[in-house]
C-alpha cells in the first residue's frame, strides 16, 4: 500500500511538472551576416520566452533595442534606417513544436518548431529545426535558422547592399530553470 502511495505520488508530481509553463527572461537571440567586406553580429540576452510541454506550445519575445553591437555605429544603423526599432520596437516568436520532450529525463531531443515570427510589422510562418535538452535542472532550447531581411520588408541601401548578407544566420538559446 505505501508503494503505491509512493508511485501515485511520484506520477502526480510528474503530471503537474510536465504541466507548468516554464519561463525566462534572460533568453539569447543573435544574428551574423559575413560578406567579403564585412562581419556583422549582434547579440541580444533579455528575451523573455515561455514553453509549456504540456500542450507543446512555445513563444518569445524581444525588444529589437536590446541588439548588441561591436560598433555603435553599426547599432545605431540597425535601430534607425534597418528595423526602425521606434516603429516597430519588439519582435516575437509564438508557435509550437512537434517531438517528444521527457524533462525527468537528462538528454537531447531533437524538435521542429513552426509559428509566426513577427518582426518589421509583417508576420510569416516559419519551420525551423531545434532541440530541447534537459540537463541537471535545465530545459535550453536551441534553434539555428536563416532569415532573409527582404521577407520582413527590411529594406537595405544600395550604398551597404555589399556588406549585408542577403541571409542572415540566426541563433536561439533559451534556457529555462525547471520549475519543480
């Protein structure tokens, strides 16, 4: 009878962890252009997500002034003439993602994760692949993906055309205490 009550407990416990969104504040977007003429990467560390497993759901959000630049300048571009961060301030991510994911488990799960990323004002659905590991009280969440300025109406002078990727390369890490 007391292992029974035991592996109900235990399983309850487990219903109600897989249950609970997890949240952070912290999270990690960057992005890199390399051309002939010049690297360019920024970096933004106050993303704030949420994934909830239990109904396969994940979603970001981010101010498009918390990128991080080696060269101000460079920043300053971004902000004013590119993205036009007074305008269109946040950028955001909600969606949900398809693969199994076991947080009492340590390990790597392979995911793809689809929904809309609303960045410049225009939204479109993107299908990138990701994963989700667990590791000692840790979910991180990791996506690498391209994105074309082009399809978010980010228009790019002719004068820089040369020393701006027609892609950039995209970084995602969120990482999320798991709450137990």
């Amino acid at each position: 009878m007391q292992r029974l009550s035991i592996l109900l407990l235990f399983v309850s416990s487990q219903l109600l962890l897989n249950a609970q969104p997890q949240i952070t504040r912290t999270g990690f977007i960057s992005f890199f252009s390399k051309t002939p003429y010049e690297d360019i990467k920024a970096e933004n560390k106050q993303v704030n997500a949420v994934v909830d497993l239990s109904k396969k759901k994940i979603a970001f959000m981010l101010l498009m002034r918390g990128f991080l630049f080696k060269k101000a300048l460079m920043q300053e571009h971004f902000n004013e003439n590119y993205v036009e961060s007074d305008k269109y301030p946040k950028s955001s991510f909600s969606g949900s993602y398809t693969g199994y994911v076991d947080i009492s488990q340590e390990g790597k799960y392979p995911i793809i994760v689809k929904g809309v990323l609303m960045l410049h004002g225009i939204s479109r659905t993107i299908e990138v692949p990701a994963s989700m590991e667990v590791k000692e009280d840790k979910l991180i969440a990791k996506s690498n993906f391209k994105i074309n300025p082009s399809d978010y109406n980010i228009k790019i002078p002719a004068v820089v055309k040369n020393k701006i990727a027609q892609h950039l390369d995209v970084t995602v890490m969120i990482e999320y205490k798991i709450s137990k």
